[in-house]
C-alpha cells in the first residue's frame, strides 16, 4: 500500500512538475496580434547578415554558428535577426544576421571578413506584431508553433499586406514582425546585386499591389485598413528552416547559451 501511494504521489508530482514548466516556457501564454508602431524599433539600425535560401534547413546551423561567433563579446546589443519572404513568392531568400543597437567595430569587422554584407534596416510607421517569451530552447519551438498560425488568421481576417516575416531575439522576447510598408527595401540590396534577363522579374517581386503596399499613415482616412487578395504572412519561417537541423550537439551548446543568459535558439 506504501508503494503504491508513493507511486501516485510521485506520479502527480511529475505532472505538476511538467505543467509548470511549459507554463514557464509560454505554451499557455496568451498571443496578442496588433497592427501600430514596432514593439521593437529596428528602423535606421545597422544589420550584418548573410543570405540563405528560405527552403534550406542548414540555416539553422548557420544561426548557432552565427551565436558562436558572437558569445565570445557578450554583447546584448547585438541582437540575432531572421527576415523571411512570404509564401507565394518567387524569391526564397531569407537574410540571417546581426542587428547593432550599438557600434561594435570589433564584430563588424570580424563579421565582413567573412563574407557577411552590410545594410541599414528601413524605418517603417507601421508593422503588424507579436511577442513572445523566450526562455530557452523550448520556448522558441513552441512560439513558432503558436504564433505564426494567430499571425496568418490577423492578416487574412483585416486583408493586410504585411510582409516580409522578422523575427527578433533581444533578451527574453521574441518579437515577430511584418512590416506594412517598404516592404521591398529589406530585400534591395539583393535585387540590386543581381541581373535579370527578364523585364521586371527579379527576387525582389512585389507581393501586393502598388494601392497596398503603403502604410496606414500614408491614407487619407486613419482607419482605413489596406487589403490585398492573398495572406501574405510566413508560417515556415524559422520553424520550417531549422525542423531538420537541430542535433543534440547544437541543442547542449544553445541550452549552454541559456545559461549563461545568451542568444538562445532551437
């Protein structure tokens, strides 16, 4: 009979135990989809990145190496950014990279030697937003799992053009965002830096129409919601680029990270 009740006792408490950790990695937490300013102010910040294709799983490797590189500075003010295309169109180029809420010679420098390019982020008045807790690796795999469903539903339901997919890892707090103007600029570098032989096609495609693809503050009238056809909101995102690619030698080096209240991915 002993056995038997510390058996039950031992079992509910595992289930305790479990129950308040997921609670404490977001998978209870409530999401909140707004359109307004940023969360996050990312426009006019230098970004060091590198282009992967958005269909490739190896980004995920790319993102721990790019954490490595950067542990050694523990620098909070280096934040690791992923900007996506959204799904339906042709380019599927992600930019995976540094984004410098301060100067940081050193990293740069580092960074550009191998290979890493250089832009400024576009200020942008208005972004469609959601953030989520970030307390680890878990964390991030069940944001992923959560957020971007609620994110397409807003789109589709108010008719926006929100695009491309970023995604922000500053501290504790993942910040998704989709910007609702000046889409097209986070990609310029890239379409400039290549030649098409055909008219008007490049990676850079517009994914909205022209009468879409401003911001709200640029309407005549304030609640006016811009719309477009199509949802235009990433659900692959970081989620689909690393599914394939996380090992358990990467899962111990980010659960190190954790622990020393570094960069954490999946």
């Amino acid at each position: 009979m002993l056995i038997e009740l510390s058996i039950i006792f031992l079992s509910i408490a595992l289930a305790v135990t479990i129950f308040l950790a997921l609670c404490y990695f977001g998978l209870f937490e409530t999401i909140s989809v707004k359109t307004g300013e940023s969360p996050y102010d990312f426009g006019g910040k230098k970004f060091i990145y590198k282009v992967y294709n958005a269909n490739s799983a190896s980004i995920g490797s790319n993102f721990t190496r790019l954490t490595t590189l950067l542990y050694p500075f523990k620098d909070a003010t280096l934040v690791p950014v992923l900007i996506t295309q959204p799904i339906g169109s042709k380019s599927t180029k992600s930019l995976l990279g540094v984004l410098f809420e301060h100067n940081n010679d050193k990293v740069e420098k580092m960074l550009l030697s191998i290979d890493y390019k250089i832009m400024t982020l576009p200020k942008v008045n208005h972004v469609v937003s959601a953030t989520f807790t970030n307390k680890g690796s878990i964390s991030v795999a069940i944001a992923l799992k959560r957020v971007y469903p609620v994110i397409t539903e807003y789109i589709k339901e108010n008719k926006l053009c929100a695009y491309p997919s970023i995604e922000i890892y500053k501290g504790d707090v993942i910040y998704f965002l989709s910007p609702l103007s000046k889409q097209q600029d986070f990609f310029m570098n890239e379409v400039s830096s290549e030649s098409s032989s055909d008219d008007g096609d490049s990676d850079g495609e517009q994914v909205c129409d022209d009468q879409y693809s401003r911001d709200p503050e640029d309407s005549d009238d304030d609640n006016e919601v811009p719309s477009t056809a199509s949802s235009v909101a990433s659900s692959s995102s970081f989620e689909q680029l690393i599914a394939d690619d996380v090992s358990t030698t990467t899962k111990n080096v980010l659960l190190q990270f954790h622990a020393t209240n570094q960069y954490i991915l999946v």
